[in-house]
C-alpha cells in the first residue's frame, strides 16, 4: 500500500476520539466560536456512527478492531494508529463514565473545568498524532502506546 494512503487512512483514524471528546468541550465551544471547526472535521466519523445499526459506536469499534487492529494483511503502521485511536476512544468512554457516577453536577463549574481540560487534552493528543501521522512516524502516547504494542 502507498504509504501516502497509509498516513492519510490514520490521521482519519484520530477523528474519532476528538468526535467522542466533543461533548466535554460544550463549555469551550460556546465560549470560543471557531473551535466549532473541529466539529465539522468529526462530520465524517459521527455520520458512519450513526448510520450503523446496534447502537453504531460499538460496531464501529468491532469493524476497526476485528477489520484492522487484528488483520495481519493491513500494513502495521495503519494497524498502529487504529488501535491507538480505539484505546483513546475506550478511555474516553471510562472518563465519560466516571463523570455520571461522581457526585460532580452539585460543583457546577467544576464539571466545566474538568470536561474542558478533557477536551483540551484529547485536542493536543490530535494534534501530535495527525502531525506525526504526516510525517510517516508512529506516535508515541504515554501509557495508551506500550498497551498498542501488546495488541498487535
């Protein structure tokens, strides 16, 4: 495979998270209009969500992991970078999780300044990983790549 197709397929790969790190930056978003870019990058990613039948985030999850993370004829770097982006994916759900469960809605702003510095974090996680994607070099995520390397 052109390893211009493979660098492209994985900075697509990464509008996933940010499409699932959307609903922490509400806060930011009203605050600072131009970060609704970002939405429209996620356009793509959060159609093909809900076009899937089963509640389409989690057959996605299947058709990336079993379709690319475990097939051993896609190329490892294109591999690499969907399981990267599934994992981000994954702990953002836990993080999402947490937030239901914690007693955080009687802080008010406290839950805005979390899901904010969520968001934020999941957009330099973006950032670095399409950057290195261009370049042709696997990102390196503290945590999130060593667990990567034991997948594939």
């Amino acid at each position: 495979m052109d390893p211009i197709v493979q660098r492209l397929s994985s900075v697509i790969l990464y509008t996933l998270p940010l499409n699932a790190s959307i609903p922490f930056g509400v806060y930011l978003f009203y605050k600072y209009p131009f970060l609704k870019l970002l939405a429209y990058l996620t356009y793509p990613a959060e159609m093909i969500e809900k076009s899937l039948p089963l509640g389409g985030s989690f057959l996605l999850f299947l058709i990336l992991y079993l379709g690319l993370v475990r097939n051993p004829q896609v190329p490892y770097f294109i591999r690499y970078n969907a399981c990267q982006a599934l994992l981000i994916n994954i702990s953002l759900i836990i993080i999402s999780y947490l937030f239901q469960i914690l007693p955080l809605d009687q802080l008010g702003s406290i839950l805005f300044i979390l899901g904010s510095i969520v968001f934020l974090f999941i957009l330099c996680i973006f950032i670095y990983s399409i950057t290195q994607c261009i370049y042709g070099v696997e990102p390196e995520i503290p945590f999130i790549s060593r667990s990567v390397r034991m997948q594939i």
